[in-house]
C-alpha cells in the first residue's frame, strides 16, 4: 500500500 512518490524512497529498500 504505497506504490507511488513515497515507494521513490522506500524503492531501494523493497527493491527485492
């Protein structure tokens, strides 16, 4: 939940 700007951050840390 959060798949938008705010996932742009915590991308790198679900990158998996």
């Amino acid at each position: 939940v959060g798949t938008g700007a705010r996932s742009e951050k915590i991308r790198t840390y679900n990158y998996k």
